[in-house]
C-alpha cells in the first residue's frame, strides 16, 4: 500500500512535482499530514486521511475545521522524542503501509529539520519497505544492507539518459556495484565523508545500484533538471 506522508517544510506546487515525477502519486491509498502538513496536502489537491502532531503549526480553526469534514486527529505531546514528520510516518506504517512518498520533507528556515527527515529514510520500521522524499529537484531513496538473509541488496531505479545520480553514504558503505551510469563501482567501499559518488550520469534509461553493508543515499535528478 502507497501512502504519502506530507510535512510541515516547502510543500512544492502540485503542477512542479507531476512535471519532475509524472506519476508520483499513482496508487496512493493512504495521506497522512504531519501537523501543518495538512494545509500542504490540500494544496497538493490531497484530501488527508489522518493528521498527526502537537498542533504547533497549525492554527486551532484549521485542526477545527479538518474535525468537522471527518479527518481523524491524532494530537501528540509538544515533548516528544519523535517528530511530527516521524509521527506520521509510523502512522502509516501502523496502517499496512509499504511504500511512503514524503513531500514537504525539505525546505524552511530550520535545516536540522530537513536533514531530520533525510536520516528518517534509513528508520529501522523501514526495513523491507521503500520510501522516498520526492522534491521538484530530486527523489530522495536509502538502499540499506545486507538482506534479512545477509546476501547483498540491489535498488534498481528508473530514469531518463543522461540525467544525474548521486551516491552518498549515511555511515562506511561496503561491497558497492553499479549499472546503469557512467561511472562504474564494481564491489567497491564508499566510506562516508569523501564525495565521490556525487554527480554520477544516466547511461541507461534502467539503473540499478547494490550494496553489500550500510546505508547508502541515492539522490537522482529529474529530467526537467538540467545535468
């Protein structure tokens, strides 16, 4: 089951997202708004579901409002471990989600927010499951490793010739292949901090990445991004 998690960042605009990622929000079954998230959703022409958060950045009349239509709330302290974003995202998790797609994850004046929801692709409920922050400029993925049967994983990922792919690892990443790109890693580390694997290029309208061990960020760029 696909849902869409919609934070409280820079919601783009609905015509941005379905021009950069025709498609993105085909088979959505499930939307859960993280808080303020929820007036992003309507302005994606997305009706939530559910929405979940401490109620610090939404205005009471607008939470009133979302009650009397018949979106159920889920109100959370203010002191919290999770985020409101992270709150959302094991919602849908609890709802039989397979697949999340995270819009308004980026943006605002507070980057450890974004960098928050970035690191929240590698949550261990994740496990098995796929999920994506999608940006107009970028779709944000994690391949994490080894398998629940110790063998290596393998993302393979769609995309126009000649568009950009980046590789960054979340901590020491072994055991790196690619196909697909004209930069080539055969078995080979990725440690964290160094940049090499930024700014690799389509070479095939099919890539595919696989990893031994860690967790690997995959940054690609649509093709209404010039490389």
């Amino acid at each position: 089951m696909r849902a869409v998690i919609v934070a409280d960042g820079n919601v783009p605009s609905r015509d941005a997202l379905d021009e950069a990622w025709p498609g993105w929000d085909d088979g959505i079954a499930l939307v859960v708004a993280a808080d303020g998230g929820a007036l992003g959703a309507e302005a994606l022409a997305l009706r939530p579901d559910l929405v979940v958060g401490d109620g610090d950045s939404i205005d009471p009349l607008a939470l009133d409002r979302l009650r009397a239509s018949g979106v159920p709330i889920e109100m959370a302290a203010t002191d919290k471990d999770e985020t409101d974003t992270e709150l959302a995202m094991l919602a849908a998790l609890r709802r039989g989600a397979t697949e999340l797609v995270l819009v308004g994850a980026l943006g605002g004046p507070r980057i450890d927010h974004s960098l928050g929801n970035v690191w929240l692709l590698a949550h261990p409920g994740l496990a098995g499951r796929r999920a994506t922050i999608l940006e107009p400029s970028a779709r944000l993925s994690v391949l994490r490793g080894p398998a629940g049967d110790g063998g290596p994983v393998t993302l393979s990922l769609e995309g126009s010739i000649g568009t950009t792919l980046s590789l960054i690892p979340m901590c020491d990443v072994a055991g790196v292949s690619t196909e697909g790109l004209r930069f080539e890693l055969h078995d080979e580390p990725l440690p964290a901090g160094p940049a090499r694997g930024l700014s690799n290029e389509r070479t095939s309208a099919r890539a595919s990445i696989t990893i031994r061990r860690g967790l690997l960020l995959v940054v690609e760029s649509p093709a209404t991004l010039p490389p």
